[in-house]
C-alpha cells in the first residue's frame, strides 16, 4: 500500500510539473522575459497557441504509443523530456527557441496525463481509485502554487532564469523517483489487453453522432478559448496595464494554486448530492464573474476576488465533464471515443483563444476586451449545460 501511495505522489508530483511548470509558469513570467529577451504581447499569443498544437499532436502520440511501450515508459519519459526543456529554458536566447521549448513541454503534460488510468489502474485498488485521480488531477495547482513562491522572490531581481532552472530540477528529483519507483513497482511492463480495450471498433463513432455529444463536444472547444487565455494573459493584464506589483500578482497566482488544491475534490463532492449538470453550471457562474470583475472592478483586492473566483471553476471542470460522458454512455467504447474527440476539441479551442486573444489584446491595446469575450463565453456555456439532458435519463436513452 505504501508503494500504490508513493506512486500516485510521484503522478501528482509530474503532473506539477508538465502542467503547473511547463504551461503556467511561462504565464507567470511573461512580463520579465519580455523585459529582458523584448518580445511583443502578439508572440506570446502564437507561443501559447503552438503549446496547444504541441499538446494536441502529443496526445495522439501517447494515445498510440501506451500500448505498443506501457504506460509507465510514456509517463517516465514524458518526465524526463519535460525536466530537459525546463532546464534549457533559462539558456535560451531566441524567441523561436522559447517558443519551441514551450511546445515541447505542453506536449509533454499531453504525454504524461494520457497514460495516467492505465497505471493508476494497474497500481491502485478499485475503491481508491477515484480518490488518487481527483489528487493526480489536482497536480496542476500545486505547481502553481510552487510559482507563486519563487516567482515574486527572484523575478524583481531579474532573476526569472533562477525560477527555471529550479523548477527544472525538482522535475529531475520527479524522474529519477518515478523511474525507481515504477521499476520496483513493474510498471514498466507492458499490458498486452490495453491496445485492444480501448480501440473504437466499426459504428462507434456514429453511435456517438447525437445531440448532447455535440453540446459536449462545443463545450469543451469554448472552455479551451475562455479558460485559457484567462490564465496566460493574467499576469500581462495585471502588471503591464493595471500596473500591479510582482508581489500581489504572485498572491493571486498563489491563491489560484492554493484554492485549485482542494476546489476539484470539493466540487467533485457536491456534484454527487446536486448532480453533475447542476455542478458545471456553478462553474461557468464563476468564471464569467471571475471574467467581469477584471472588467469592471479591477481595482484593490478585487482582482485577488477573481482569481480565487476562477480557481474554484477552472480545476474542476476537467472532471465534472468526463464523469458526465462516463454516465451518459452506454458503454466503455462510446465514452473513450467521445471523450477523446472532446480533448482534441478543447485543445483546438485553447490554441485558438490564444492566439485570438493575444491578437485582440494587441489591437485594442488593452486586455478588457479579451476577459469581456471570455465572460460572453462563459454565460454561452452556462446555456449549453442547461441544454444537456439529465445523466441518468441521458443514459438510458443511450
């Protein structure tokens, strides 16, 4: 049992590490990377819309590569290439290099999720399941969080090269236990069962052609076009046009990181006593009022409002939704099917909010406009859950 414990510590660890350091750090530094390398706020729009390319064309990849190598190989290699990147970040020069680096590294948070049910079903027992996904999940925010203390502490200084090359190394700690652990573990073998149990076979995919898999499928586009630039576009709102310090943006980083520790468990709770629908609609309620107070109050703590506001909906969703497909579809086939179409969806939505919203940003000269679009998505999305039948009538009629 220690060793099933230890491992899902490790895929929260890496987790942390490819998503909250190798997509959100780069967020949190850009205003002091542009100061010091002089790129424009549009570049930082094409960078985050490649990562999403990069993480689109990496999810295919460990969709294919999991069972022909295991799990386990895909998810310690994904490791080790993301510690590589974090590592080479602070020894570039180029743009274009940067750029490339954060490809690399939103693919390599692709790589390491994708594989996660296969090993935490070959390592954890069936009832504990669901509690070591909902940690596993939650990785995210601790790397944020992690952000948040040394960005404010070496960024002032000029030192966000500092930043890299410890988050860089803690991810070679991550590796290195991954690797031990997972070798002692047998988790380097490959299950022979796995590249059949998932593949869709003739007819699924026009099983799944109805209309709540269509509302899905949009909903996961739109939360990729509003949720994430509102993340990677926060910190250029706040310090280059709103003139915050570095410290009270790192606080809002830091509360994003601390609420999003606990808001998937929470939510993922209350959605079991309001239903699951009820839950998402809670969700997108919070991020057009996280949305609307950048808009309208930007001022004083307010800003902080927002960010803990969002914290609470952006953690969560990436369980409330698969839990709906899960109980909506008929069967295993139909629900990997759909849901990984919806994956695609949202990471084509994401790469075009970026780019979009970068674009707009540097247009208008201000990122008002950009968190207004995001709350109008919000309140689209709020409409769509509404449209969605009941899990458990949806699933018989399925």
């Amino acid at each position: 049992m220690r060793i099933n414990a230890l491992i899902v510590l490790l895929l929260t660890g890496l987790v942390a590490a490819t998503y909250g350091f190798g997509i959100y750090l780069f967020a949190q530094l850009v205003p002091d990377m542009r100061a010091s390398l002089g790129f424009d706020i549009a570049y930082v729009g094409t960078i985050t819309a490649a990562g999403q390319a990069g993480f689109l064309a990496s999810a295919l990849l460990a969709a294919w590569l999991t069972p022909h190598v295991g799990g386990g190989w895909v998810i310690f290699g994904s490791g080790a290439v993301c510690a590589l990147a974090l590592l080479l970040m602070p020894l570039a020069q180029n743009v274009f290099l940067i750029g490339l680096l954060l490809t690399i590294l939103a693919g390599t948070a692709a790589t390491v999720f994708v594989p996660m049910v296969d090993v935490i079903a070959s390592a954890v027992p069936y009832k504990y399941r669901g509690m070591a996904m909902g940690l596993v999940s939650s990785g995210t925010s601790y790397g944020v969080f992690i952000n948040s203390l040394l960005v404010p502490f070496y960024a002032p200084q000029g030192e966000w090269r500092t930043v890299w090359w410890i988050v860089g190394l803690i991810t070679v700690v991550l590796a290195v236990g991954v690797f031990l652990v997972f070798k002692r573990a047998l988790l380097f073998m490959r299950n022979d069962e796995s590249a059949s149990d998932g593949a869709p076979r003739g007819g699924v995919l026009r099983e799944a052609l109805q209309g709540w898999v269509y509302a899905v499928w949009s909903m996961n586009f739109l939360i990729g076009f509003s949720t994430f630039p509102f993340q990677n576009y926060l910190s250029s709102y706040l310090r280059t046009e709103l003139h915050f310090g570095v410290e009270y943006t790192a606080q809002i980083w830091a509360s994003i990181g601390f609420v999003g520790m606990f808001s998937g468990l929470a939510l993922g709770a209350l959605s079991d006593r309001i239903g699951l629908r009820a839950a998402m609609l809670l969700v997108y309620v919070c991020v057009a009022t996280a949305a609307l107070i950048l808009v309208v109050a930007p001022t004083g703590y307010w800003p902080l409002v927002a960010g803990v506001v969002f914290a609470v909906a952006f953690y969560p969703i990436f369980g409330l939704i698969p839990a709906y497909v899960s109980k909506m579809a008929s069967r295993a086939a139909l629900a990997v099917t759909i849901f990984g179409i919806a994956n695609i969806m949202q990471g084509v939505g994401g790469m075009l909010g970026n780019y979009c919203a970068g674009l707009l940003a540097s247009v208008s000269g201000s990122f008002v406009a950009v968190y207004g679009v995001i709350a109008g998505v919000a309140v689209v999305l709020a409409v769509l859950t509404v449209c969605l039948p009941n899990e458990p009538g949806g699933r018989q009629a399925a």
